[in-house]
C-alpha cells in the first residue's frame, strides 16, 4: 500500500473511532439527562401538596422542563463571562436542549387535561352567545404564549441535529435556534400568567424570572460583543 493510501485508511479509522466516541457520550448523556428529569420530576410531584395528580404532574414537568431550558441558554453565555468562544453547535448543550424539549412537550400533553379535561379548544377559544371568539383574558394569553413557545422548541427539536446543521447550512441553522430566545420570553410569560389565574405562590417563580433575566441579558450581552468584534 502507498504511503498516501495508509494516510487515508488511518485517517478513516480515527474518524470511524472518534464518531463511536462521540456516539458512546451522547448516549451516556441522554441516559444521566433522561434519569435526571425523571426523577427530577418525581419529587417535585411527591412535593406537591395537591389531591389533582393531573395538576401535579402539570407543575412537575414544567419546573423540570424550564430548569433545564435555562441550563440549555446558559452555556453560551457562562463561555461569553470566561471568554471562550462557544462552538455553533456542541453535544452537551443540544443533549440539554432536546430534554427540555421533549419535558415541555409533556408539560403541554399533560398541562392541557389540568383545566378543561375534555375542551382542550377552550384553552384558546369560548363559546360567547353561539360563537366561537378568542380567549383574550389572562388564562388566554398564558395559553397562547405557551403554544407559541412550544412550536419554537418542537421546531428547534426536529433541527437539533447534524444532518439539519449541514442542510441548512450555519448561517440559516444559527438564525433558526436564535429564537430559542423568544421561547424563553414567551415561557417566563406563560409561566407568570398561571401564576396569575391559579394564586400560586409567587417565591420560586421569582426565582426563576430572575435566572431567566440574567441568561437573557448575559446572553444578548455576548451577541452584541460578537457582532461588535466582526
């Protein structure tokens, strides 16, 4: 064999070895982020002081589903304040983001048997003098904004992968998940006005609208240095 055809089967096998690799880790990924959510949202559920296992079950997969969401927007900006550039696309921040995903869209199966069990049309329309009109009051907008937050992530979902990353290109790619951000804003909105409608304890939800605020500031805050340095 030619010395030129032994640099290209080595190389083939250091890509065969590092795609196995790579593969090994993201499954050890879903499987610790997987367990983690579960049981995650297990003692949120047993925590809840609430004889609707529905309604538990709603607010556990929520609490889980945002946790990991603003672990999901933070890595980009915890890089920003070390002032390491973080890569396009990195495995353990995607892992993070489609278990969010996948969490929330639970949250959405379960959290729309809460209210209306049977009437799932009525979390966004009512019925007033023989038609049908728009909720325009706060359990209506909590709904929309959580419906619009939700296509984003069902939509960054089905592209957080690599076949999506190469047919989109970087450019169009980076442009589609930069709305991860308005699916922050709309969740803390949906969140806010449940806390609203419900009568919810406002303590933890502060919290986590204070969590949020700093990712998206710190997170802005490094898209504006970056575009600044170009």
């Amino acid at each position: 064999m030619t010395p030129c055809g032994l640099r290209v089967s080595a190389l083939a096998i250091v890509t065969a070895r590092t795609t196995v690799t790579r593969r090994m880790r993201r499954v050890r990924n879903h499987t610790a982020l997987g367990a983690a959510s579960v049981g995650t949202a297990w003692a949120v559920f047993a925590a809840i002081q609430s004889n609707d296992a529905v309604f538990r079950a709603s607010v556990a997969t929520a609490y889980v589903a945002l946790g990991l969401f603003l672990i999901t927007v933070g890595f980009g900006p915890y890089a920003g304040l070390r002032r390491r550039r973080y890569p396009v696309s990195a495995d353990v921040r995607r892992d993070f983001g489609i278990w969010s995903a996948l969490v929330a869209i639970v949250h959405v199966v379960v959290g729309l048997q809460v209210h209306l069990r049977g009437k799932m049309w009525e979390y966004f329309v009512r019925p007033v003098k023989g038609a049908v009109v728009p909720r325009i009051d706060a359990f209506g907008a909590a709904n929309y904004a959580g419906l619009a937050a939700t296509l984003i992530l069902v939509a960054l979902l089905a592209t957080s992968n690599d076949a999506s990353l190469r047919r989109l290109g970087t450019g169009r790619w980076q442009s589609l998940h930069r709305l991860v951000t308005w699916a922050l804003i709309l969740t803390l909105l949906h969140a806010a006005a449940y806390q609203f409608v419900e009568k919810r304890r406002w303590e933890a939800v502060v919290g986590l609208i204070v969590c949020s605020a700093a990712a998206l500031w710190l997170r802005r805050d490094r898209i504006r240095r970056r575009q600044s340095s170009h």
